[in-house]
C-alpha cells in the first residue's frame, strides 16, 4: 500500500505521484509520513520536503512554509513558495544567497527587518544545499 502525495504551489502542481513516505519540516520539527498515519495538519517551516517514490528516484523540493495535510494515506503539500530540485539553478541560487547575506548585513537594529533578512538567507541556504546535493 503507497500515499498518494500531492505537492501544490499557486502556480501548478509541482508534484502528483503514489509514494512510500514522505519527509518534512514542520514548525515543530521533522516528520515522516506512511501508510496509515494518524490524520495531521501541520504547519510547514523553510526546509526540504522529500517524497519517497515508490518507483524511480525519490523528489526532493525546497519549500519555504505552508501546510501539509494527511488524511486516508493521502498527503498533500501547500506552499506559496516551493521548488523542485530538478529545477533550481546551483549558480543562481549560490548569488542569491550572496544578496541575502549582503542584505542582512544592513538591516540596523530592526527586528522585523532582521527576521525577513534572516529568513531570506535561509531559504536562500537550503536552495543551496539542495541544488549541490
């Protein structure tokens, strides 16, 4: 027996597959999900979200919050902001995170200001990460 999982962002469906489990950071903590797993709602924080394929390669995606949800050995991922793999840009993401870093730098004392720098150079970090595997 698979979950199906579903990974959506506004723009389209990043993800539709039968899977044996699926890995994700919450605000709480990492979680993993398989077949017959108590019904969850959970808020997703900046982190990887891995879907263990029940054939071919595991999918990995960048996902910077949302929620996810499972009910009846179905999984599925909101996210205003998420991003394959397969589909980030090791170059580009390496020069965003060099923005971030540079921008935190200038925030002054603010702290609203200093939290969106530092989340900024964590999504930019795990873009990272990922992209060189």
């Amino acid at each position: 027996m698979t979950l199906h999982v579903e990974l959506v962002a506004p723009e389209k469906i990043l993800h539709s597959g039968e899977a044996d489990m699926v890995i994700a950071r919450t605000t709480d903590g990492e979680i993993a999900f398989m077949t017959g797993h108590a019904p969850f709602i959970g808020s997703l924080g900046i982190g990887a979200v891995t879907i263990r394929a029940s054939e071919g390669d595991d999918v990995v995606a960048a996902v910077h919050a949302g929620f996810v949800e499972v009910t009846d050995d179905r999984v599925t991922i909101l996210s205003d902001v998420a991003e394959l793999v397969d589909d980030i840009d090791a170059s580009r993401a390496q020069r965003a995170l060099e923005r971030a870093e540079e921008a935190r730098g200038g925030v002054g004392d603010d702290e609203e200001a200093q939290q969106q720098a530092d989340a900024a150079v964590r999504r930019a970090r795990l873009r990272v990460e990922l992209a060189e595997g």
